[in-house]
C-alpha cells in the first residue's frame, strides 16, 4: 500500500494504455487505402486519339469521332471472395479524357479482381437527368447521353468514319436495360505510394470486332 509505489504503478500502466491505444491507431490509420481505378485509354497500341485511322479484325479501316460510355456498379472482389459494390458510383468515359477515379478509402488486404457494368443499372437508367448536378455523369450532357425516359440512357456512344478516304460516317448507339452487362478482370492493382491503383487497358479497335464498317 505505499503510495508512492501505487503512483509508479499506476502511471507505468496509463503508459502502457496509452501506447497500445496509439499503437491501435497507427494499425488502423496504415490500414486504410485510398483505391483508384484507371482506365489507360488505347487504339492499336497507341494512346487514343479521335481521327486516327485503325483497322479491325476484317481488315476494315475506320476512325472514331466519338467514344463516350458509362461505367457502373463496381464491384471489388478482395481477401478471399469478400466483395464491395460501389452502387452510386457512376463514371462516364470519353475517349479523349483520362480516367482516374477515386473509387474511396478500403481497409482490405489484397485485392483479387474487378467487376463493373457497362452502361447505367436498371436503379438508375430511367432516372431524371435534371435531378443530377451539373457535372454529375448522370446529368445533362453535350452531346447528349440520354435517350429519353422509356429507354434511359446511351450506354455507349460511339460514332466515326470509314471507307477508302474516310468520308463515309458511322454510328453505334447501345441502350436499354437488357443490353447492360458485365465484365471482370482479375487484377491486384499496383501500389503507388500508399495508394492502389486498378489500372486498365482498353482497347478500342477491338469495339468494332466483326462489325462491317467498309
């Protein structure tokens, strides 16, 4: 009962407390991921650019002028088959833009793949454009993205030219809601500092795959 050792005692196990609440903290602060997914935007090996001329699978030679469609629901597949859908995460992909979306903050160990949809999810693709923000990827846009409130949104966009002297104009328009459809790929994404990247390559030359467009 000698005060003085109660006091040793007593500040030696606040210590003690204190370390392992700051220990605590740093383990969940180093936890904490902030996960981007990249798109690296391609054509025949090359970065994309509209009016550059391409060929498909046929031998037929064409140019973009227009690639714009919509990314949804991704799904993050982690540690096991544990999973995360981002269920109002919405991007909308053009072509000549880059792609580099803060998808959040994750506290998971090793990512094992990713999913999205192509389009907008039958939650979303009858919704009202006006009701978004400006700026939103499900609002208003020029040209536009929606194709009216029965069928909802373009999924996909995609217009160009072909033909010998590239004078003959295409378009591929992709909408309703049994058109939507998925991909996966499996990926563990690239740590750059202390940030995961989920970088893709898409390419574009293949979106005309076995389409005549001679």
């Amino acid at each position: 009962h000698n005060p003085i050792f109660y006091n040793l005692k007593f500040f030696k196990m606040k210590r003690i407390t204190t370390l392992f609440v700051m220990l605590g903290l740093c383990t969940l602060a180093t936890g904490q991921t902030d996960v981007y997914f990249n798109i690296n935007q391609m054509l025949s090996g090359s970065t994309f650019a509209y009016s550059s001329q391409t060929t498909n699978d046929l031998n037929d030679a064409f140019e973009y002028t227009r690639l714009e469609y919509y990314i949804s629901e991704i799904k993050l597949t982690y540690d096991g088959g544990q999973d995360t859908t981002l269920s109002d995460t919405y991007i909308l992909v053009r072509g000549d833009q880059p792609v580099n979306e803060l998808l959040g903050t994750f506290s998971f160990t090793t990512l094992e793949s990713v999913t999205f949809g192509i389009g907008v999810d039958g939650s979303k693709n009858h919704a009202d454009p006006s009701t978004y923000a400006l700026g939103h990827a499900l609002g208003f846009q020029m040209p536009s993205m929606h194709w009216g409130w029965a069928a909802g949104y373009r999924f996909a966009a995609i217009e160009g030219n072909s033909g010998p002297t590239m004078n003959q104009g295409w378009q591929l328009h992709s909408l309703g809601d049994k058109n939507y459809g998925y991909a996966t790929v499996t990926t563990a994404g690239t740590m750059v500092g202390s940030d995961l990247i989920i970088a893709l390559n898409a390419n574009y030359e293949k979106v005309m795959k076995g389409i005549t467009v001679n």
